[in-house]
C-alpha cells in the first residue's frame, strides 16, 4: 500500500466519522428540527446546473459541488430512513 492510498483510506474513514456523527446529531433532534434538516438537505442534495438531468453532463469545475449535493445526500439517507425507536 503506498502513502498516497494510505492517506486517501485515512481520509475515507475521518469523512465516514463526520457523515455518522452528523446523522446522530440529527437523528437525536425533535421531529419538527429534524425534518427542516433533512428538507434542506433535500434541497441541496441535487446538483441545479439547468439541465434536464442535473449532473448528467459533467462540465469543468463542477466535481465539488457535485461531491457536495452527494454528501449532504448520504447524510440524509442515513437519517431519513430511521424511525423514531430505531436511532442509533
């Protein structure tokens, strides 16, 4: 395994740790909060570059918002799904 890989796994895992902790966070909010959360969220997790399918077309310097709308996507399907007796 070269340091490069090493770094991108250590990299991987702290982006993880984030993602888990803030789904906590937000599974541990009162329902009325959490739901304005994840509607936001929502709001954001899909990339608006006009097109007909956002993000289909990949154009330059769109790799970061793309990874952004992602993220706050995979955050939200870590708490979206999670009724209110099965929080982790």
């Amino acid at each position: 395994m070269t340091l490069a890989s090493e770094q991108l796994d250590q990299i991987e895992g702290r982006l993880m740790a984030h993602r888990r902790l803030l789904a906590q966070m937000l599974a541990a909010m009162p329902d009325t909060q959490r739901r304005q959360m994840l509607d936001w969220l929502d709001a954001r997790s899909v990339m608006r570059d006009g097109q007909e399918d956002p993000g289909a077309v990949p154009t330059d310097g769109m790799a970061e918002a793309m990874a952004v709308a992602d993220e706050y996507r995979a955050i939200a399907d870590l708490v979206a799904p999670l009724p209110d007796a099965a929080r982790p």
